[in-house]
C-alpha cells in the first residue's frame, strides 16, 4: 500500500500494453446502460467519421484506474477531489493502448492526510495521445495509517468485557475536505 508520502516526488509510471475488448465492451454498455449509437453501433460511428464504434471516456478512465491498482500498487486513496479528462482522439475497442501516470503536484491537508494531483496520459505504442486525464485524489499519510492499525496485544471490545461495557459507541460522519 502506498501512502502520501510514497506519492509525492514519484517517478513517472507506464503501464500496457492493454485493449478494452469487444466482448468487455458489449457487456458493459449493457450493464451501464451506455447506448449511445457512436459506443454500440459500427454504422452510426462511421456516419461520424470514425472507423467504427468507439470506447466510452469513463471507460477509457475506469480500466486505466484499475490497471494501475491491480498491477502497480494500490495507494491508500481516501477520496476522489477532481478529475477532469480531455479526449483527443477515438480509442477503438480490441486497440493496444499504454498510459503513463505521472505525479503533479503535492500539498500537506493536515497531519493525517495529503493531497496528490497527477496526470494520466493514454497512448498508442508511436506516442500518439488517446486521452489526457488529470485528477486530484485525497490519500491517507503513513503515520495516520499506523495509527489506525489495531494493536493485536492491546484488549479491544471483543476480548474484555468490562471495557465493552464502557466503551463509547463509535460513530462515524462523512467530512468533506
């Protein structure tokens, strides 16, 4: 698990190849109910100058995200702030396609968390840019993560029953930072 810590000043990162299948394609515009005709209809998609239907942006940046947990290493994100992505030109389905992700820029919120802006570019294998997205995240710091971790010596609610019965109950509220 990366922390903040790890984020900030980390080299550049390239993932891929990788191609967002046909199959993949079909299942999720069922499952999403995306139906626009230039994702799920080759013949609507050349009527706008495309060679045939095309992946959908939120796809582009929903296999990228994943991608990079899966084969890089998960950070600890505790929330999304921005994301914003320009699309340059069409990434059809069953094309190879790579992404880079680079980290921007990084600033302290308090001593339990940081901010982490970053850019992700998705390319072909000659460098010709698909999309550009650059998002925001909220990411815990390690120290708040070693502070979250149980003691396994320590006596918890489960194990003492005196303290179960005086132990405060835990609630939880969602703070926007």
């Amino acid at each position: 698990m990366k922390y903040w810590e790890d984020l900030v000043g980390a080299p550049d990162h390239r993932f891929g190849p990788l191609a967002f299948g046909g199959d993949l394609l079909d299942r999720l515009l069922d499952l999403m109910g995306e139906k626009h005709p230039v994702h799920d209809d080759d013949a609507f998609a050349r009527a706008l100058d495309r060679t045939r239907r095309i992946v959908p942006g939120g796809f582009i940046h929903s296999i990228t995200s994943g991608w990079v947990v899966q084969h890089g290493s998960p950070a600890a994100v505790v929330g999304l702030r921005t994301l914003a992505w320009d699309f340059v030109r069409p990434l059809y389905p069953d094309t190879p396609f790579w992404f880079t992700t680079r980290t921007g820029r990084s600033v302290e919120i308090d001593d339990r968390l940081g901010l982490v802006e970053s850019t992700r570019r998705v390319h072909d294998d000659n460098d010709r840019t698909y999309a550009i997205g650059r998002m925001s995240v909220v990411v815990l710091r390690r120290a708040a993560a070693v502070a979250l971790t149980p003691d396994p010596a320590a006596p918890g609610p489960d194990t003492d029953p005196a303290r179960a019965a005086t132990a405060p109950a835990r609630t939880s509220e969602r703070t926007e930072r």
